[in-house]
C-alpha cells in the first residue's frame, strides 16, 4: 500500500485502524506500516509543523 492509497481510503482506514495516542489537538493512529495523525484543532497542525522542521534541524546536526 502506498501514500496516494492511503489518502484516497483514509476514511475506511481509520475505521480499521488501531488508536495509539491522544491529545487535546491531536489523535494517531496505527495501520499496518502506517502512522496516521489527524488533527482535531487547528493548533495541532502548528505543533506537528514545528516539531517536524525541529526534527529536519536535529538530523542535519547529527
């Protein structure tokens, strides 16, 4: 299963996949070699954006 799939079916995934963590602007899930994050508030997308660019900045270092 690629990406493209996994966007075009995210509804009928969810159904079936398995909830690993949950926050107050964030829910994620698990699905085969999948981690799905959706957000339930706006904020959510903001931290997950700055924890991603930290995480680019924290590889280039080393």
């Amino acid at each position: 299963m690629n990406i493209s799939t996994v966007v075009e079916h995210i509804e009928d995934l969810l159904k079936q996949a398995e909830m690993i963590g949950i926050g107050s602007t964030r829910k994620v899930y698990r699905f085969e070699n999948f981690v799905i994050k959706t957000f339930l508030h706006p904020i959510g997308y903001a931290q997950s954006k700055i924890e991603y660019e930290m995480y680019q900045t924290l590889g280039m270092k080393g």
